[in-house]
C-alpha cells in the first residue's frame, strides 16, 4: 500500500459520503461491528501514512479530521453502544486502542503502538 491509497482508505472509511453503508465509521455509527479485515487495513494504513508524513510539519484539514473520528468518535460510538446494549465483537475494545494510539503517532510524528 502506499501513500495515496493508504490515505484515499483512511477517508474512505471515515469521511465518505452516508450512502457508503460499509464503511468503518458508517458501521459504528449504525451499532455494527467493522466487516472482517477492516480494522487491519486501517491499522496498515495509518502505519503507511505515518511514515509518509515524517518529514511533513502540516496535515491537510480531510486528513486531520478522519483521524479525529478514527481516534475520538469512534470510541465514543462504541462506549455508546456498549451502554444501550450492543455487544461488541471482543476484540473492537483493543482495536480501537491501537487506531487510536496510531493516530496519535501520526499527530505526534513518534510511533507509540
């Protein structure tokens, strides 16, 4: 994967138009659980934008904004969830940790997962 498409995913999946029904914040959103396969390509490509912005002191407002939803709105739609009743897969809990540790990486220019 390499730059542009690694970030072409991470907007994809979270600031993509409403029709889109299977995208990662789409699903939370809905009190679905992410399709198989969606987190790992997330996690790949947030890895892959990081190392592509180390030597980039600004981010574009698109970007900065879908890794604000990847890393705050998305724990907030599953803590939600998880008060009304919707039982998570196990594992969701974890993963949004490490998009979240991720993101922050991306924003602190140091890799903390």
């Amino acid at each position: 994967m390499d730059f542009n498409t690694a970030r072409h995913f991470i907007l994809s999946q979270t600031v993509a138009p409403k029709e889109e029904l299977d995208t990662f914040f789409t699903r939370l959103t809905q009190g679905e659980p992410p399709v198989p396969g969606q987190v790992t390509s997330l996690l790949l490509a947030l890895k892959v934008v990081f190392e592509g912005l180390r030597e980039e002191s600004t981010l574009d407002r698109q970007l900065a904004y879908a890794l604000y939803l990847l890393s705050q709105e998305s724990r907030q739609l599953f803590e939600s969830g998880r008060r009304s009743g919707i039982l998570w897969p196990p594992l969701l809990d974890e993963d949004l940790t490490r998009i979240s540790k991720a993101a922050k990486s991306i924003f602190a220019n140091e890799w903390q997962a």
